[in-house]
C-alpha cells in the first residue's frame, strides 16, 4: 500500500486510511488478496499435473500388459523443426503399428470442446510423425495420433480439490 500511497502524495503523517486511498488509486484487490488467489491457482496446477502423470502412468502400465512397447515423456521434432513432448509412445512391433497417445484432463466448456482438444492435439503431433517413423524404424502411413480427453470430475482422487481451487482462484479476481 506504500506505492499507492506515495503514487497519491498523501504522507503516513496525513492520518489517511489504506481503503480510502485504494477507492482513491482505483485498487482493485490488495496484496494478501493476490498472494492468496496467486497460492489457490499454483496449489490447483500442481494437482492437476499430478492427476495427469497418474492417468498417463496408468495408460502407460496398460499397454505395457497388453505388450505394447511403450515410452513416456518422449521429445520430438516436427516437420518445421520445433520441439514437442508426447505423452506416450506406444508402438505394436508384432503389428507393426505405433500410437501417439496424448491423455488431456480437461474441464468441461461447452460439448464441443472434446473435438477441439482432439483436433489441436493433432495438429500438434501429426508434423512430428516422420520424426518419429525414422527414430523407432516404424513407416509414417503406420502410425497414428490418439488423444483421449478425461473429464475433470471423473472419480479420480483429488479431482473435486483441484477443480475447487482452480474455480475459486479465476473468480477472485487474479491479474498478472
């Protein structure tokens, strides 16, 4: 409140309260309210990471009992030569076939928005496919992009705090 204070020219010694010169400077929220909102969106981004590296794990151990080669956490490159990460690389040597598997946890919009995370989930693993017919010796026309989205309230541990917090964090009024 200090800055808001000095940005005013009103002097300590003026006797003036902190919630009159914020209506004054037009502040919004103060600061232990943006430490606070700050703290409940980086508590919900860490369960959500976390919830997404237990469904890819559990994907991934699947596949693995199914005798599927897997790899997980895989860098690539695409056709314009920039970086990617995929999730899960999954590749049937008997069958000759490979999968790019993407698990998204995802909140629910509209009932569009499966499709549209498919479709940009694609765009962005198709133009690193020769990348990764050539690493893993498996032809382009064999592989194949797969994006499964999970819905956020979907029984997994976790998921009702994260949601909360996450909800509760963009209502507060948070500002960068």
């Amino acid at each position: 409140m200090d800055y808001w204070r000095r940005s005013a020219g009103i002097a300590r010694r003026d006797r003036i309260r902190n919630d009159i010169i914020g209506d004054k400077m037009q502040v919004k929220n103060d600061i232990v309210e943006d430490i606070f909102t700050k703290q409940l969106i980086w508590k919900s981004e860490l369960l959500r990471n976390n919830r997404h590296h237990r469904v890819r794990t559990s994907i991934a151990e699947v596949l693995r009992h199914l005798g599927w080669e897997v790899h997980e956490e895989v860098h690539c490159i695409s056709a314009a030569d920039s970086n990617r990460r995929a999730d899960i690389i999954a590749i049937g040597r008997v069958k000759d076939k490979a999968m790019v598997l993407d698990p998204t946890i995802r909140f629910e919009r509209n009932l569009l928005q499966a499709d549209e995370v498919n479709k940009e989930k694609q765009e962005v693993h198709e133009p690193c496919l020769p990348f990764l017919s050539s690493k893993y010796n498996i032809p382009v026309n064999q592989w194949v992009v797969k994006v499964g989205t999970v819905p956020a309230h979907c029984g997994i541990e976790g998921n009702e705090l994260a949601d909360t917090l996450a909800k509760k964090g963009t209502t507060i009024g948070y500002s960068k």
